[in-house]
C-alpha cells in the first residue's frame, strides 16, 4: 500500500482505474455469494427437518460414548494418579534437569527410566576443604510410589465398654437389701478367694454377703464399709486379689471364729474379739504342732485344719500321764465311758472313752482332753454313756453278741451297726428284765446285759414288714356288651422318694428327722454356729441328728466326706430322703425327690431347695444312708 500512495502522473491514474473496477467486480461477488449462502441455508433446513429423526438418534449415541469416554478416562486417571504426582514433583523439584534426565531428542526421560539411573550427584554434608564430595545416588526416590490398592471397606470392632472401669470408687454398684445379676458372679468370687462357704450362688445382697464384703474390704486395704462399690468389685475380679488371710490387728466376726477353736483346742486362755498378740501365738504354736507354716496367720490351709478332728490341740492326749489325767479316768469310769482300770495314763483305751464320751455330750470327736471336754467331763449335765441307734464299733459289736447269745437277735444281723433292728432287741431286753424301755445302752442296760440272770428272749426280732391297705369293696359296674373290662393302673411310686417296703420304723425315724429340720426353716446362717437359733451347714446337720434320736459328734463338711459310721453312696441319683448330702464344702439333709434343707451362708438362713442343678451336680461328693 505504501508503494501504491506513491504513485504519480500517468501511471496513478491507470491505477486509479483498476482499483475502481476491482472495486465493483468486488460488490458484484458479494451479491452473489450472498444470494448463494442464503439458498444454502434454505436447503440444510429443509434436510433436517425432513431427517430430524435420524439425526436424533445420531446424536444419542454420540453423547453415549462420550460419557463411556470419561468413565475410562476417569478409572486411568484414578489408576496414575501417584505417576502423576512424581512426574510433577521431579519437574518442580529439577527445574532444570541434569542431560541424563533427558533421552533422545532432549525429551525428558519417563519416570520409569529415572528410578534405573545412577548419576553422579553431591552430597553438601560430605564436603570437605571446600571442595564437594561427589556421590553415588540412585535416581529411584520414588520407587516405593505404587498404584494404589484397590480399596477394601474394613469394618471396625467397637471395643466394649464397662463403666465400672471409669466409675468412681465410691459409687455403689448394688445396695443392700437388693437383688442384682452381679451378686451371682460377686458370691461365687467370694467363695473361689475363702470369703464366703461353698453354696449355690443367688442373686441378694444380704447380711452374710455384706460381711464377707467387709472382710474382703479388710483384706483389701480399703474402705470397709460392706457396700458392692465400683472399687470393691474391680478388685474382687482383679487377677491379683487377695485371698481370705486374718492376722494381727483384725477384728470381726470370723475372728471370734477361730479364738473360740482356739479355745477349744487348748491354744487360748480366752476370746477378745481381737487377733491381738496372744492371739497370734496361739496361732503360731497350732501351726507348728500341726506342720504347717507357723506365721502366726490363720489361711485357707490353717482354718482347713483347726476343724479337722484329726489336728492336734495343745490337751492331754496319748502317751501323757499324771494326777490329772487319773482324775479325768475316774470320771470316765463312773460314767460307763471307761471299761478298763484307771491308772493315770493316757492310753488307747482312754482315748476311746474320751472319743465316745464327746460323740455323746454334741463335742467335736478328736479324742483329746482339751478344755471344752474337760469342762464338760466334770459338769453335772454331763451325759453317761450310752449305746444307741446309728451308732458304730467294737462296742455295739459286743453289746448285739450278747443279744444273740440270749436270743433276742438273729446271728444274720450282728453287724458292728446299731440299727433299728438292734434298737428294736435291746427294747424287748428292757422289757423283759425291767428296765427303763428307751432302746439305749446305757449303765444300768449294760450291766444287765452282761449279768448271768438276764432273761432271755422266746423269739429273736425280725424286721417288720409294711401292712398292706386292705382295700375298699366298690361295686363293679356291669360292663356293656362288647366294652370290656380295662383294670385301674396302679400309681408309680417317684424316684428318690425314700419309700422302703418292711421296714415301717425305719420310715417313721426319717419323718421324724425332718420334722426336726423343717421346724429350724428361716433360721440364721452364722458360720461356726451350731444351734439352736443359728448354724452354718455343718451345725446344722450336727444339731438336727442330736435332736432326732441320733447321737453325732460335731464334723465339718471336709471331714464328712470320709466318714465310716454310716452307709455311703456316691451317685446323685441315688440319694434317698433322710440322706445326708456332702458336697464340696456344703453338707445338707435330704428332704424328698431331689430336695434339701440346709444352712444357706448365701441365702443367709435356713432353707429347703432344690439340688436338681447343675451347680449341685458339680460339686455333689457323697451321701450317707442315716437309717438303715
């Protein structure tokens, strides 16, 4: 253009000219190809509208594969996402790359090929002198840059909450007086650390569960205040707790317990309530007599043993001999307990008297002269001897010889056993030589017993069988024509249920046992007692036998189970009524079909219940037949 301004004289002019019939050819053009471009339009409209169908559907599966597009773009992008983002950190990281950062054609090397090179590089920490110490580093810094995984939804476990774990010490879990499912577990614990006696766990806070709380409390160096608080129960279920331990300094109702076995035994002058110092020697000279630990503490194993009528106590016993053990012979003597001559030493025959005399006065049979026996030995109230029902030995054995030799027992029943059949003898004997008829053999029966002039008997007795009911005459129906006579089935008696044919005395002695036992239902359960208002379970048994025509001596749970005087039985499902029952430390009496009474430390009282479960049956160890 700046070349055409230029332009002058006659060649301006042409031109001029030629821009000017450029110029109009120019608008001619635009005039048609606008009229052109206007018939174009037309036309397009006109085919879409007659194809707008097609056209649709065109469309449709245009924008289809566009989206299937980006769901594959999608599911890449996802796949290189970490590729990505080491590619970006090299870039920002290098902004200017080192040559073997590049490949042919200086095309920056792939991420792949970077993490294969090994270059050389410096490291500014081992420099030295100024000078830069050239490394060997691997290009791979982003070797561990993985695809991600797929992604898998864990699910996670709530942990479970207890909020004892976060209560306060103080705060009362279970007041007394209510019941609770934590008492079960609670009772059982107890049981498991020698708090509480082995019984079948309830669900009641009550008094004796509130002292063996206190105990426990005791033992714990906590608060004793007898409560179930979050404090006490996180400690009873601790794998550290302690076990039952009564030493020095303690005070409570078990420590009357053992100051009055000590007592009895010879090892304490008298009861305080409190294991104070003499207290403590008592227990130490016990332990040692007995080879066990002598720490002064009475344990699981020491209380074990204080009850075991084969300990030793601190009394006369055999091999001792004196003044006083002559005096104690005579005594013997006068009551018919002693058979042979007094002499002043303790020997075996001695021991035995000892023995027979305190299974009759109610005393724990050990044999030893201690103070209790002592004491009761010389009393007014002392009870002479006297053989009788269920009763055992060398003794009875004699006493049913001589029956037998004077016709009043058959040879078949001399047993060693002082059974009703026996009883039954020795009445006829009494009747027959005009004595007191009470069916025992005491002094004054003995020595008629064994005189030349006793009165024999026309007939030996023999076990009385069970009348049979006559029954009642009812008038038979006359039975229709074709009906037939169907006779009355007759009931089965129930298992269990103590049912002897022939042997009606022996019935009438178990009703009247446990009358005994039901007439102390409700009772106070207080460990050690033993009558007649409060007992434990061993108590219990002990006073209802005593009181039932049969004449006990005082054992524990532990020492029933080897017991010799009565029949034993060692299947649950063949205990009878009138049984005693020994499980493991429980003793109870049986009551019917799968029933007994006993002193519940648990259910703090006097109780009848069912033993048909699985507790029971777990811990059950023998019966014994009473009454034969």
């Amino acid at each position: 253009m700046k070349q055409l301004s230029n332009t002058t004289g006659p060649d301006k002019k042409e031109t001029t000219e030629i821009i000017n019939s450029a110029s109009g050819n120019t608008k001619s053009g635009s005039n048609a190809q606008r009229s052109e471009k206007h018939g174009f339009f037309r036309s397009l409209a006109g085919g879409i509208s007659r194809n707008r169908f097609l056209i649709s559907c065109i469309a449709i599966l245009v924008l289809g594969a566009a989206a299937v597009a980006l769901v594959l773009r999608g599911t890449n992008a996802g796949v290189n996402a970490n590729s990505a983002v080491a590619e970006q950190y090299v870039k920002e990281t290098f902004a200017v790359l080192p040559p073997e950062m590049y490949g042919e054609e200086d095309q920056p090397r792939t991420l792949g090929e970077v993490n294969t090179l090994e270059v050389e590089t410096v490291n500014p920490l081992g420099s030295t002198g100024g000078e830069l110490a050239p490394v060997k580093r691997e290009f791979g810094l982003f070797s561990n840059i993985a695809s991600p995984a797929p992604y898998i939804e864990e699910v996670t476990e709530v942990p479970s909450f207890n909020p004892i774990e976060v209560w306060g010490d103080e705060t009362v879990l279970v007041n007394y007086g209510e019941h609770s499912e934590l008492i079960p577990d609670v009772q059982e614990r107890l049981m498991v650390l020698w708090y509480m006696d082995q019984d079948e766990p309830t669900d009641y806070l009550g008094r004796v569960t509130r002292a063996a709380l206190k105990v426990f409390q005791r033992r714990s160096n906590i608060p004793v205040t007898g409560e179930l608080n979050a404090q006490t129960y996180r400690q009873l279920f601790d794998s550290s707790a302690k076990e039952y331990l009564c030493m020095i300094g303690d005070t409570g109702a078990d420590v009357e317990e053992i100051q009055g076995r000590l007592y009895e035994l010879g090892y304490l002058d008298k009861k305080t309530g409190v294991f104070d110092e003499a207290t403590r020697e008592a227990v130490m000279a016990f332990q040692s007599a007995n080879e066990l630990t002598d720490d002064g503490k009475v344990g699981r194993n020491t209380k074990e043993e204080l009850y075991n009528p084969e300990c030793r106590p601190k009394a006369w016993s055999v091999g001792d001999e004196g003044g006083r053990i002559l005096e104690y012979q005579l005594r013997l003597q006068e009551l018919g307990y002693l058979t042979t001559e007094p002499d002043g030493k303790y020997g075996k025959d001695t021991q035995t008297a000892v023995r027979r005399f305190q299974d009759q006065n109610e005393l724990i049979v050990d044999g030893y002269l201690g103070p209790i026996t002592r004491e009761k030995l010389m009393s007014e109230d002392a009870v002479g001897n006297a053989l009788s029902y269920a009763m055992q030995g060398t003794d009875v054995l004699n006493v049913q010889k001589r029956l037998c030799e004077l016709n009043y027992l058959r040879a078949q029943d001399v047993n060693g056993y002082f059974t009703a059949l026996t009883e039954s003898a020795v009445k006829l004997f009494q009747k027959n030589n005009g004595l007191l008829v009470d069916g025992k053999v005491g002094r004054n029966t003995m020595n008629a017993l064994m005189a030349d002039k006793a009165v024999k008997a026309t007939a030996p007795v023999t076990p009385v069988p069970t009348p049979k009911p006559t029954p009642k005459p009812t008038p038979k129906p006359t039975p229709k024509p074709g009906s037939g006579a169907n006779p009355t089935p007759k009931p089965t008696p129930k298992p269990g249920s103590g049912s002897n044919p022939g042997s009606g005395t022996v019935d009438a002695k178990i009703n009247k046992f446990l009358s005994v036992a039901r007439s102390k239902l409700g009772c106070k359960y207080v460990r050690g007692g033993k009558g007649p208002t409060v007992f434990d379970c061993s108590g219990f048994v002990y006073w209802v036998l005593n009181h039932s025509g049969v004449t006990q001596g005082y054992m524990t749970s532990y020492t029933w189970r080897s017991c010799s005087r009565y029949q034993r039985n060692t299947n649950i499902n063949k205990v009878k009524k009138g049984d005693v029952i020994v499980y493991y430390g429980h003793v109870a009496i049986c009551s019917g079909n799968w029933t007994h009474i006993d002193a519940s430390q648990s259910k703090g009282k006097v109780v009848e219940r069912s033993f048909n479960s699985n507790y029971w049956h777990r811990n059950f160890i023998c019966s014994y037949r009473i009454f034969t």
